[in-house]
C-alpha cells in the first residue's frame, strides 16, 4: 500500500466517523482547519473520539498526543505516523 | 391540613406499547388492543419466555443534540419524548423552566443495557478509557432525571425514586407531598423503563414470566384463574404535578386533583406480596383523601397476571371496596408489566378514562378464581363517567404505593 493510498484512508475514515458519529458537517473537516473548533470539542467529546480512533485504526491516543494536533493536517500526520509503515 | 396545598394535575405524557402520545393510547385503552410481541432475541438468548411490550424507539436526532443524547440510556429517550408531550400540555415552555423552579422525580430502578454494554467493552478491550464519555451517565439509576433535568434545565428537587414495581408510584407520591408542603410548585413526575433483552433476563429466570408465547396478545390474564405470570414491557410517562394555585395563577387547563398517597412496607418476605401491607397502603391513601372507601369510583389495579399477586391484591381491594365494588382494571393486561414506570404509565391510562367517560377492559378475563370473583372486573370496555380513581403499585421488597386522584372541583 502506498503512502498516498494510506492517507487517503485516513482521511476517508476520519471524514466517515466524524460525519456518523459526531455529526459534523462534512464540508468543516479541512486540511488546515483546526480540529478542536472545527468540531466544537469539550473535555468529553475528547474520550469519544479515542473510542472512534481506536475502533477505526486500532489505536489508542493520549491527552499528550492531542496537544500536538492543532489541524486536521496534524491529526492525518499523527494517524499516518502511528500506523504507517514507519511506525 | 386545611393549610397544606392542593395538588393538581395540568399535563401528561405518554409513550408505551400502547402508543406514542396520548390519543394513541386512548384508543388501544378503549379497544382493548395489547401491545405485546414475542421478541426472538430473547428466545437465542436463553429467556424461558420471549414475550414483551412491542415499544418503538423514538427518534430525537432533530430534537436533541449528539452531546445529549450521548448522555442517555434507551429509558431517557421515552422519559424524554414523555416529558416533552407532559410539559407541551401543561402549557410549559423553555421560558417559563428558565424562569421558575421546576423539579423532576422519576421511578427508574436499572439501567442494565448500559451497564451490560460497558461491561461487555472494558472486558473485551481492557481499557475503561474505551468506554466513551456516555457509559457513566447512561449507567446511573437517575439517568433519567440527570438527563431530562439538563435538557429542560429543571432547578428544583432533582432524584430518581428506585422502588421495584412501585417507583414510579412513589414518585408522583413524593412529588405530591413536596408540592402539599408548599416546598415545591411544580414537579415533573413519571417513570421510566427499558425494554431490551439485558433489562429482564434475571427477572425472567426467577419464573415470573408467563410463557404461553403462542398467542402473545392473550398471555397477559390478569385475574383470570389460568394466568402463568406477567409479560415485562416498558416505555415511560410523564405528568406535570402542581400546586393549585400556581396552575390558577398561570391559568392552566386542570386535569385533576391529586389527593392521596399511601405507603407501606411490608417487612416481610422480599417477593411475596402481603395483605395488611397492601391494606396499610390502601386505607393511608383514603385517610389523606379524606374520604370513604365508597368515594372511589375505579380501582387500577396493581395486578401483573402473577398468581399468588393477583390473588392477595383482589383480597386487598375486596377488604376494602367490597360492599360497593367498584370498577376493577388492570390494564396490565394489555400492556405487560411496565415495571418502573408502570405506577405512573397507569396514572395516565386512568386519567385519560377518566376525561373520555369509560372504564378500559381488562382483557384475557374469562374465569375468575375464588379472589377475582369477588371484584367487579371490567373484562369488557365500559361506557362510565367517574370521578375518583384509586391506582395500586406494589413492588419486590414489599413496597407499597395507592394514589387517590380527583376530578378537579373549584
């Protein structure tokens, strides 16, 4: 599998759950738009989206990997580097 | 008591197996249609009865947002589309919940689809964390009154009433009382039950169940001498408690006047039913009312088509209301056992027979055994103007709840 192929499953996926499960609106979710405002996050909606993320890439994120996600570019960077080829 | 509140009724809500809102309800009342089914989930499950009230889920995608209804357990979704209907009655918006102290108490006594759920995930995953941020709140036996008292941003008395069959008797019986102390004005009452395959599977392995599963609509009997026991069903309801002069002073629509609460224990046995703790409960009630066993016009009864239940409740009515015999219904027989709604969803079926002039049937009644025969039992719908209703709820642990309701007079 591709790089490119690879990150485009996981912002397909992403897309998909965010879309399903916490209801955004799919046109918000932008590379560069940040991702907290972006989905109007609260301190709860942060464990609901470690069960979404691990449910749908088989892995579980910290409150420490979250402070380095700022965008949604960040969060694919973060997603590609834990469970690409690399990692 | 001359200077203790009147208490009255000014808005009710209901979504059972009967029906979604009140005319629904109405017409199976009148018709006489069950609302049960026979649910193969159970039958795979290993249940020795898979018969249950027939309860659609109601949708609330439009009405509440993904954090709230994240929040709620299947039994807040019909507590919640209950509320809304009791308060759109009352005549009580937004405004007026943002402006006055409401308060809220529900009969709820478990929440075991979450629970189970969440077991089920932590034991697969290993990781509590995996659990999301709804499992707690979904969990708690006051999931229902955590959840509606956000929505609604109620600010007054705030708990759920845990009393088996009973709770939500209770808890229209302690809204009443706080209301009569004048601590409260207003209180949001009912009950609220879930109806999955988790919720009842202990209850049906004690043999409480009726398992004549071949005609699900004729299982239900109670008082009839060949009942096998009950059908759980569930859903909740709703009801919008008041002091009079509140619902004066907003120029509310009255439905009726609560005027009775009994309760008793019967510190006794925790599953067998008690005469003189039911007659305890009974002859309370009729004491707070202030009136005569021959002021009561129809008895709800209690009975859930249990036989030893059945049988020591038509003891209890017949000590009482004998000489009279008023009209007995329990309308259980076309709703199942709503357990922890069921005091409150039989408050609303009763006041709703009491506004459309007729007593509901209480079905599968062909044989009476030696208790039922001496009660004056509605097998058939029955054309009557009444005025007084008493309804029974009795629970495991010998709990015990009757409410005397009124039609409201001036």
């Amino acid at each position: 599998m591709s790089t490119t192929t690879l990150r485009e499953e996981i912002i397909a996926k992403t897309r998909n759950f965010l879309v399903e499960e916490f209801e955004v609106d799919g046109s918000t979710i932008q590379d560069d738009a940040p991702l907290k405002e972006t989905l109007g996050l609260d301190s709860l909606d942060y464990v609901d989206l470690v069960v979404v993320i691990e449910e749908n890439f088989g892995i579980k994120l910290g409150a420490e990997d979250f402070q380095k996600v700022v965008t949604f570019r960040d969060f694919y960077d973060h997603i590609e580097q834990r469970i690409g080829p690399n990692a | 008591m001359s200077n203790a509140n009147r208490v009255v009724i000014t808005g009710l809500g209901i979504w059972s197996c009967l029906g979604k809102d009140l005319k629904e309800v109405e017409a199976s009342l009148r018709a006489g249609k069950s609302g049960i089914g026979f649910d193969q989930a159970r039958k795979d499950m290993g249940y020795r009865s898979a018969l249950t009230g027939v309860v659609p889920m109601p949708d609330l995608k439009e009405k509440l947002t993904r954090r709230q209804r994240v929040m709620m357990a299947e039994e807040c979704f019909y507590a919640y589309a209950a509320a809304e209907q009791a308060f759109a009655q009352a005549g009580i918006d937004m405004g007026f919940l943002e402006k006055n102290e409401v308060g809220i108490l529900f009969g709820n006594d478990s929440s075991a689809k979450a629970v189970m759920e969440s077991i089920d995930t932590v034991r697969r995953k290993n990781d509590t964390t995996l659990l999301g941020s709804g499992a707690i709140f979904q969990s708690m036996n006051c999931t229902v009154t955590m959840n509606l008292s956000t929505i609604f941003k109620l600010r007054g008395v705030n708990f759920t009433i845990s009393g088996a069959c009973a709770s939500g008797s209770h808890s229209i019986g302690m809204g009443y009382l706080l209301i009569k102390q004048g601590l409260q004005k207003m209180v949001l009452c009912g009950g609220a039950q879930e109806v999955n395959e988790y919720a009842f599977g202990s209850f049906d392995g004690i043999g409480a169940f009726s398992i004549q599963e071949a005609e699900p609509a004729k299982a239900s009997k109670p008082f009839d001498k060949n009942r096998d026991g009950l059908v759980p069903s569930g859903g909740a309801a709703a009801l919008v408690l008041e002091s009079l002069e509140s619902a004066l002073e907003r120029g509310a629509n009255i439905l009726g006047e609560l005027t009775g609460y009994g309760f008793s224990s019967n510190g006794a046995h925790i599953s067998d039913p008690d005469l003189d703790g039911q007659l305890r409960a009974l002859n309370m009630a009729l004491n707070m009312a202030g009136v005569q066993a021959d002021a009561i016009d129809y008895v709800n009864a209690h009975a859930t088509a249990t036989p030893v239940g059945d049988s020591i409740e038509a003891q209890a009515i017949d000590a009482v209301f004998g000489v009279r015999k008023p009209y007995v219904s329990s309308t259980k027989s076309m709703t199942g056992h709503e357990c922890w709604m069921a005091g409150a969803s039989e408050v609303v079926y009763s006041m709703l027979m009491m506004h459309g002039d007729f007593i509901a049937p209480n079905i599968n009644f062909a044989t009476p055994d030696e208790a039922s025969a001496k009660l004056n039992i509605a097998a058939q719908m029955v054309e009557h103007r009444f005025d007084t209703f008493l309804s029974n709820s009795f629970g495991f642990g010998g709990t015990n709840s009757a409410l005397i309701i009124k039609r409201y007079v001036a």
